[in-house]
C-alpha cells in the first residue's frame, strides 16, 4: 500500500518556519548565528557548519529538553523535521500493530531497534522524548558510538531508555545485534546512500556549488559508515530485506528510509519474492515530504 503526503506529518511539530527568537530562548548560543535574509526576515546560514549544529541543538532543547547535544568534525548533522517525520509515520502503524485505534502507542514497553544510529543518535532521541520508547540504537564505528554514548550519558532524560550496541561485523546488520531474547516493535534505518566514497564527495561538492562556494566541510559531510557502503542504499536495505526473515517472529515492523526512487520497485520486488519463502508479507510504501525533499518510507512485517 502507497499513499501521498501532502507536507509534515500532522503530529510533527516541527510545521512552518523556525521560530527563532524562542529556540534562542532555550539555546542562546544560537544568537550568535543569526542573520537577516533579503528580505529582512531572520534566519540562520545553512553553509556554516557550526550554525546547523546550532539550530538542531536549540531544537532539540526547546521540543525535546536536551541538554547537551555537540557533534565533533566530520560526523553528519541531521535536519530534524525530516528525522521526525520518519518517525511520526513509523509510529502510525503500531496503532495498527497494537489494535490502538488512532492513539500511538507510548511507554517503555515499546521496544525500538535504530540500525545505524550515528554519532547524532537523534532517532533514540526522538523516539524516546516524544513516545517514551526505548530504544537500542546500533552502530559499527566504535567512534561514533562513544560520541553517541557522550550525548546519552549528558542527558537524564534519556536514563534508562536508550541503551546502544556495536555491531562487529559491517557485513552484517541484525546478526548480533537483535539478541535470542530481544522483541522490537519496530526497526528504523536511515541507511548509508552512496556506493562509494567518491560518489558522496562528488554529491558533497554539487551542494556547495548550488551554494555558489567553495566546499567548506561538515554540514554536508559525514562519517564514511553514515554516508555510503558497498552498493550503496539499495545493497544495504536489500540485506536488511533479506535478513529480516531471520528475525520474523521478533519484530513488529521492519522499515527504512529510501532516497532515490529508482531503488522503490527494486526493493517491494525483492520483498514479494522473499513471500514467496516465507508466506505472507504485509508491505508499506509511505511517502513524506518536507520542503522540496520527498523520501519513501518502506515497511514491512511478516504475518
């Protein structure tokens, strides 16, 4: 099943513009950042690194009372509506998978497994200040993972809720990671987009160059475990299709983001033909839109 968005989730409550005089309220290091556009409006300049770091922390401070969340050199800085938005329609169907009409279902006793959880950790975040969930967030660069255990530890409202685990193998991605014991109520998964390092410089440059400047680093950067893998997004989110058979009976919904369209029919193909192994297979297509950008959400579940 596919719909059609039509903007932001209605629950995200990340609609309309910024208001920036009170994320400089709950962050005030974001005042430093400021500037007016063309048109006399405050903003902020998206090309500087520091100035987005700025803006996500002041959002995750005023929405979500994060205290301390700093990113260092090199590691990807998310846009937080879109990383909400994920997430706001991934929680729409455990009202479905827990029979609870149209309320979300929220508390600890929802299990969330995010793959891939970065140095950001921003779906652990997410998911646990706006559901109560925990959540287990797995990683494969130790690095990352220490930074994302930095930002865990700062923070009390995350105690208790978010706990995170190394993958050891980046050949795989539940295998150690799912445990004999674990039961999630849903996966989510921001996978790496490019094939190669190069492919994700050069898309790295063309961003700037629409800029109009000079490649000045992180704020369109990342981490090489966060931004590309061998074959790109359609070879990770078809291992992630053909593993999950393995971990059926403990998980509610399988999901990830899709980036690029021609990988859509690709991957429901990929999973029409595991049915044929497994039996009944319950597909999802949910497309999002924020701004310009649109991405797909596909979900899967095993029946």
């Amino acid at each position: 099943m596919q719909n059609k968005a039509h903007g932001l989730h209605p629950r995200n409550p990340h609609h309309g513009r910024y208001n920036l005089p009170l994320l400089c309220q709950h962050y005030p290091a974001l005042s430093h950042y400021i500037v007016l556009t063309p048109g006399n409006e405050q903003s902020i300049d998206f090309s500087q690194a520091a100035a987005v770091q700025a803006l996500n922390a002041a959002l995750l401070a005023s929405y979500y009372q994060i205290k301390f969340w700093q990113l260092p050199d090199g590691y990807l800085c998310p846009p937080i509506p879109g990383r909400a938005d994920y997430l706001h329609y991934a929680a729409d169907l455990l009202t479905e998978l827990h029979n609870s009409a149209d309320q979300v279902p929220q508390g600890k006793h929802i299990r969330m497994l995010d793959i891939g959880c970065g140095a950001n950790c921003i779906y652990p975040i997410l998911a646990t200040r706006s559901f109560g969930w925990q959540v287990v967030g797995s990683e494969v660069d130790p690095q990352a993972l220490a930074i994302a255990q930095t930002i865990v530890n700062a923070n009390p409202a995350l105690k208790g809720l978010v706990k995170l685990r190394q993958q050891q193998d980046a050949k795989q991605i539940f295998n150690g990671i799912i445990l004999t014991n674990d039961y999630f109520d849903l996966i989510v998964c921001n996978p790496p987009f490019y094939g190669s390092a190069a492919e994700a410089q050069e898309v790295n440059q063309q961003k700037w160059q629409k800029l109009g400047k000079t490649n000045q680093g992180r704020n369109f950067a990342g981490s090489n475990s966060e931004l590309w893998c061998d074959g790109g997004e359609l070879a990770f989110i078809s291992n992630m299709i053909v593993e999950s058979q393995t971990y059926a009976k403990q998980v509610g919904w399988f999901s990830s983001l899709v980036s690029q369209q021609k990988h859509h029919k690709q991957l429901v193909a990929l999973l029409k033909q595991q049915a044929k192994h497994y039996g009944k297979i319950d597909i999802r297509q949910i497309n999002m839109q924020q701004g310009q950008k649109s991405s797909l959400m596909l979900a899967w579940r095993f029946c």
